[in-house]
C-alpha cells in the first residue's frame, strides 16, 4: 500500500481546509493518507523546513508527500505532490511575500515531481512564473458539494437579497461591487446587498457615504449546513473579484439554481464559462448594469439558472479526488501523469 503523508494543518472552513477534506473522503482503497502532525502555523516561512523534518522521521519506501496548499518540502528522499490554487501572493500580497516566492518557493516548486494547479488559468500562470516543464503540471478542477444541488430550503430572511459568499482581501473588489450596488436600481427595489461575516468599519464606511447604510446587511458567521440555504434565498449572486484561481462561490451558486455575477479576469471565466453574467470589475458601471439586468430580466435569471445547473455538474469532488490520486500514485511510481490541461 502507497502511503501519502500530508500537511493537515490547514483549518477547516477556508477553501484550501476544504479541499484538504473533499481530497480525504474519496482516498483509494490501496492507499493510505498519514497526517504529518507539524506543528507551527502552515503559513510560517519555515514551513518546507517543517515539513522535511516531520518527513525524514520516517521511511520513504512506498511513500509520497502531497500539500493540499501550496507549501513545498525541502528536496529529499520522497518524491512530492503540491497543490497550487494561484498566484495572489505575487500580485496583491506585500512586496516580501513575492520576495519570498520567487526566491524560496519556485526553486523548490521546481524540485517537486508534480504540481496541481485548480484551474487551466493558474496552471498556465504557473508554468510562465516558474518555467516548469508542462508534463509535470496538471490541472484537476474544484468540485461542489451535493448539498447544494439537494437543498430546497431558503435562509430566513425578511428581505430580497444579492449574496456576496467570501472573505475581505482587497482584490475581493467589495468596495466597487458596493459603490455598484449604491448605483444600481436594487435600493430603489428594496433589494439589500448581503455579505457573509460581520461588519467592519471599512465596509460600513463606504456604505454610509454612499447613502446605502441600512442596505448593506451582514449575515454573520454562516455554519456550513447553513450555506445553501443562504445560497437558495439569493436572487443573485455577486462574485466580481479581481483575481481568483478559481473561484467555488460560482459553482456553489450555479448548483443552488442562482444566477451569477462575475468578472472577465483570470480563472472566473473559464469556470463560469456562458452561465454567468460577465463583467469588467474594475468597471463600477459595468457591475452595476449586471445588478441591474439580474434583478430585472426574469427570463435572464430563467437562462442561467438552466445553464448553470449544467455547468456545476462538470465540476465533482468524487472526479476530483480520483485525478488528484492519479497524479499522486503515479509521481510515487515516477511515472507521468494523465493530466495536463483540464480535463473537461
């Protein structure tokens, strides 16, 4: 049996946390996945140090490291598997942050067997950043949860809402989606911009000098059973990032039967594909045109849900997993793997 130890320090409930436990549901029979324990925060600079001192504790026959998340081992004695989600720590992360990838991480990127990247956009990124060879840098998509396709049930909620589902970077490009909102003929409608977490004075800012204060509404923190739900109610969702590798709140609502607003930039269209409506985020009047159409064309809405639904089911954690250990199994045997490009 190939056993594959991994970096589980990751917290559930972040993207990568979920990835990490998508990955671990679907294990093969002939393979076995042993947490490394490391202790310290995976975000630590001596991560890789970390990592190959956990792993030179043990036996390297029939063994295999593989990151759930971007951080490298040193090179030694295992042949090794890192997944990759994209590059935002090139681009809007601080100047040391780049430093340190481009002089501690692409090095040993490129000692590493295989890479996985989550989208043939990262994957692309990551070959012109790097200079990797593409035979060993594959793509293998995020998937959905059935949860999202088998809920009925809508979040209790007084009002009509367009839902933000995400965190507060600065390249989430809220302070637009908001001043596009404010814009927009939703308030008018009484239809309120929703944003899962709690309020922050930057947001809360914003909104009152745009008038809209008491439309903008925080849903707080939002249990994982509660997420389709909040997906459900939604009349839209609004996902006008200016950088995602890939970009799961766009599936996740596709397969909650609600139409999606996104942006033309990196990996969102090539996720989205026709089922969205597509727009320029560094354009406010162009967010606020597609706020505007979602809210009002019923049979746009009609269109995208149908599209949609078709879309999400491209995207499957089961499939996933199984091309994931695919690349594994075969850089432990160091053999090429299957995958390139994406495989849809």
């Amino acid at each position: 049996m190939l056993t594959v130890f991994s970096d589980s320090r990751w917290p559930e409930k972040t993207g990568i946390g979920n990835v990490l436990a998508a990955m671990k549901m679907y294990v093969p029979n002939d393979l076995s996945v042993v947490d490394l324990e490391i202790p310290g925060s995976v975000g630590s600079p001596m991560s890789p140090l970390a990592i190959s001192r956990a792993l030179n504790t043990y036996d390297a026959q029939d063994s295999v490291f593989w990151s759930a998340g971007f951080v490298p081992p040193l090179p030694g004695r295992f042949p090794s598997v890192v997944t990759v989600h994209d590059l935002t720590h090139l681009h809007f992360y601080s100047r040391k942050h780049a430093l340190y990838y481009n002089w501690v991480y692409k090095p040993l990127y490129r000692r590493c067997t295989q890479i996985v990247c989550v989208s043939d956009y990262t994957r692309r990124e990551f070959l012109e950043w790097s200079g990797i060879s593409p035979d060993r840098v594959s793509t293998v998509y995020n998937g959905v949860t059935p949860e999202f396709y088998a809920n009925e049930a809508t979040y209790p909620c007084e009002f009509p809402y367009v839902l933000y589902p995400g965190n507060r970077r600065t390249y989430k490009n809220l302070d637009r989606l908001i001043k596009a909102y404010a814009a927009s003929r939703l308030p008018k409608k009484g239809i309120r911009l929703g944003l899962t977490g709690h309020p922050d004075s930057a947001l809360t800012g914003l909104a009152g000098r745009l008038g809209i204060q008491d439309l903008l509404h925080f849903f707080g923190w939002v249990e994982d059973e509660e997420l389709p739900a909040l997906y459900r109610g939604a009349l839209a969702v609004a996902f006008v990032s200016l950088y995602e590798g890939f970009g799961l709140p766009i599936i996740e609502a596709m397969a909650s039967r609600v139409p999606v607003l996104t942006s033309n930039v990196s990996a969102m269209p090539e996720v989205a594909q026709d089922a969205a409506v597509i727009v320029d985020p560094y354009d406010v009047s162009a967010i606020t045109k597609g706020l505007d159409r979602l809210a009002e064309e019923a049979s746009l809405r009609d269109d995208l849900v149908a599209r949609g639904m078709t879309r999400a089911r491209a995207f499957d954690w089961r499939r996933s997993a199984d091309q994931l250990w695919d690349v594994v199994e075969r850089a432990a045997k160091g053999k090429t793997p299957a995958y390139g490009s994406a495989m849809q």
